[in-house]
C-alpha cells in the first residue's frame, strides 16, 4: 500500500523521541533531502504571502494608516499617510516569481546555517558539545530535523483561509513552538548529549534572538522620537 506523503514526518513529529534512532545519513545527503522537501513547500508559502502582502499594502496606500500606533511611536500620522500615498502601485505578482524563485532557496539554506550557528552557539553554552563532530553534528542534526518541520509549512497554509485562519491563529502558533523545539531531538541525538540540553539549546537560541530584536526596537523607538 503506498503511504501518503509526508506521512513519514507526521509520524516522527508525533513520536520526537524515535525520530532520530537510526543511523545518520551524509550531511551532503541529508541536505539534499531537505532541500527537496522544503523549498517547494518554502515557495508555495512564499507566493501566498506575497499575495496578502500586496493586498496590505495596496490597502495603507489608500488610506488605511495604524495612527493610534504611529502616534504611540511619536509619529505624525498625517505625514505618514502623506508619504505612503505617493508609494508607486503594486507590482503584479507574476512579476514577482523570478525573485521568489531565486530569493526562497537562498532564504531556506540561509535559515539552515542560522540555525546551526544559533543552536550550536547554545548547546556550547550549555556543555553538551561532544569532542567527535563539531559543527558538522549540527548541520546534519538541523538538515534532519528541518526536513521534518517543512511539514509546518504546509500546515501553515491553513492561515490564509477566510475567518478560519484567524481560529487557528493560536494552535498554529503552538505549533510553531513545538517545531522549534523539535530541532532540539535532533541535536541530542547527533552529539550524543543529553535530550534537556539539546532541547535548551532551541531556547537559548530564542533567547538570544529575542534580546537581539527586542534591542533593534528599542533603537528604532528611541530613533522615532528623535526625529523633529
């Protein structure tokens, strides 16, 4: 009987702990298999959001301009509307699929080094980098696992329904949560260490990034109300 797809990943989702038993494949093998699973998925999303994001833009372009936020920020929403009036007109989006074509694979192997570097920084952290491996453990362990987690992707696509994407705002949220600790089976499982710290490295990586995002705004804020 043939299997539906990504049924595979479902199952290993739904049982992290077995996921990663089996004797690891190449890095080279192991990237290549995500890459297949993934950048279609990656571009599909891509391409929708692409279509919601011109239609928001198209909508502050006539008029619809945040101001309670704009004035929060120190900003005179008048002036805003005035410069976002004069924006050019969306591009069509079949003009934009040559960039997304190019932009998304580069973007999915971007986000596998980040989170190699990210991951492997908190686990070095933590102590649980063993001496056999190295960085090369966690490229592999990311491969593996974002291979796994680009099922979220599709499930992410559920967020474009009409009023139902707004219920399952949440659930799809504690998703997202989920398959970023899920990374954290992977790492365990490829250096050896225990599954705690493979599972903090994920939230040591969230931490950093937080306090790094969290500083950029507070820069932009401070830069916003700076302006005359």
């Amino acid at each position: 009987m043939m299997e539906l797809p990504f049924a595979a990943s479902f199952r290993a989702l739904l049982h992290p702990g077995d996921a990663f038993e089996a004797p690891p494949p190449s890095l080279g093998k192991a990237a290549l298999d995500m890459a297949l699973v993934w950048m279609p998925l990656a571009l599909l999303n891509a391409g929708w959001t692409a279509v919601q994001s011109l239609r928001v833009y198209e909508t502050l372009r006539n008029g619809a301009v945040p101001a309670g936020a704009l004035g929060w920020l120190g900003v005179d929403p008048a002036d805003v509307q005035e410069l976002v009036t004069r924006l050019p007109a969306s591009p069509a989006i079949g003009r934009l699929w040559p960039w997304l074509v190019l932009v998304v694979p580069l973007g999915v192997l971007g986000t596998w080094l980040h989170h190699a570097v990210w991951d492997h920084t908190g686990l070095w952290l933590l102590g649980g980098l063993k001496e056999k491996g190295g960085f090369r453990a966690s490229l592999l362990a990311e491969a593996q696992a974002l291979r796994i987690a680009a099922v979220g992707t599709l499930i992410a696509l559920l967020n474009f329904l009409p009023v139902l994407g707004a219920w399952l705002a949440w659930p799809l949220l504690l998703l997202d949560a989920y398959l970023w600790l899920f990374r954290g089976f992977a790492l365990a499982a490829r250096h050896g260490c225990e599954l705690w710290k493979g599972l903090a490295a994920t939230i040591v990586h969230a931490v950093l990034l937080g306090c790094c995002a969290l500083g950029l705004f507070i820069l932009m804020v401070l830069m916003a109300r700076m302006t005359p």
